[in-house]
C-alpha cells in the first residue's frame, strides 16, 4: 500500500468543478469519474489517509449540496449516489453523514422537483446499502414525511418530498416500511387528491439501468 499522504487536489477539484456544471451529462460523468477516482485512493492510500481523504471530499460535496443553484446542487446528489457504495473503514460515519446532507434538500421550504427526485432516489440507495446505522436513518425520514403529509399546513416541496421519499423506501427498505403501512394508506389519499408538483410522476415505477 502506497505511502501517499493526500489525493491529487487537482483532479479531485476538476472533478468537483465539473459537478457544477449546468449540463446534466457533464456532472453524470463527473461523479462516476469521482467514484472511479476515490475508489482508486482506496487502494493506493492507508485506512487514516484515505479516512481523512473521504472527510475532506465529503466536506468538499456539502458546499455543492448547500448551493442556492439547482444545478450545483444536483451535481453533489449525484456525487453522493455514486460514493454511497465505496468501501471506507468509517462507512457508519459516511452513512450518516450522507443522510444528513439529503435531509437538507427534504427541508428546504422550496425546492425544483428534479431535485427531490434526484434526492429521494440517492436516499433510496443508502437505504438499500445497509449498514448498522441505516435502520435509524430510514425510520426517522418515513415518520417525517407521514407527518408533513398529515400536516395541515405544509409546503408543496415537502408534502411533494414525503410522497418521494415513501415511494423510494418502500421500495429499497420495505421491512423497515411495513410498519407504516397503516399510517401510510390513511394518509397518502392527501397526496392522491393533490395536484401540484405533478405529484402523479411520484407513482411512477422506478427505472433501472
């Protein structure tokens, strides 16, 4: 295993950069660049070196996350999609730390609809990778959006993000969703009467690559 103290900056910031991009096909590629990129520091870097590495790239996704532009903030979704399965000794530190940043899109009082979308989908896939805290992750973001879909005052970005984020675990982590089942059926038909958003893509079924 190399001795390398750090990832080459250079490349890690074209990558970023490239992440901000307003065409969707150039952050798509970014981020499976980024991942091929971490994955490959994984092997040439120390467990430490690379633990301080995935904590400063991390850092580095949240700025484009927290961006007040859709497209920034796009890019640091996608970029987390494709991390969520890279090997890393502290994967429960990552896990949570890439939930965290999810739920902030979720709680933004406006939000484009591509984006909770893309959201939901990221947070779908860190529920279907497992892990020992994924349980606690999962089962707060389903009573929050069975909340925010029983509130009587709510926005439409949240009560569009709770119909998203069901649908997503539903799927990806149906044990933990079964008990909300009730909840969920008593529910959804606010959703269903809804027309905002275009809430009915919600109820379309997932794509697979």
């Amino acid at each position: 295993m190399s001795s390398r103290t750090g990832g080459d900056d250079d490349t890690l910031g074209r990558y970023l950069n490239d992440l901000r991009h307003r065409s969707e096909a150039v952050r798509l590629k970014a981020a499976k660049n980024l991942r091929i990129y971490v994955e490959a520091e994984a092997r040439e870097m120390s467990r430490g070196t690379f633990s301080t590495f995935m904590t400063e790239t991390t850092k580095r996704i949240y700025d484009l996350v927290s961006s007040d532009e859709a497209h920034e903030k796009i890019g640091g979704i996608m970029a987390i999609d494709e991390l969520i399965e890279v090997p890393c000794e502290d994967n429960e530190t990552k896990t949570i730390r890439f939930a965290n940043y999810l739920r902030m899109v979720f709680q933004q009082p406006v939000m484009e609809a591509s984006t909770l979308m893309q959201a939901s989908r990221a947070l779908g896939h860190l529920a279907r990778a497992g892990g020992s805290v994924t349980a606690d992750f999962v089962e707060f973001e389903l009573k929050r959006s069975i909340d925010w879909l029983q509130a009587d005052q709510r926005g439409d970005a949240k009560r569009y993000a709770a119909v998203l984020v069901l649908k997503e675990l539903a799927i990806n982590a149906p044990v933990l969703f079964s008990p909300l089942i009730p909840a969920f059926f008593e529910h959804i038909w606010i959703a269903i009467q809804w027309k905002a958003y275009g809430l009915v893509l919600a109820a379309e079924p997932p794509t697979t690559a």
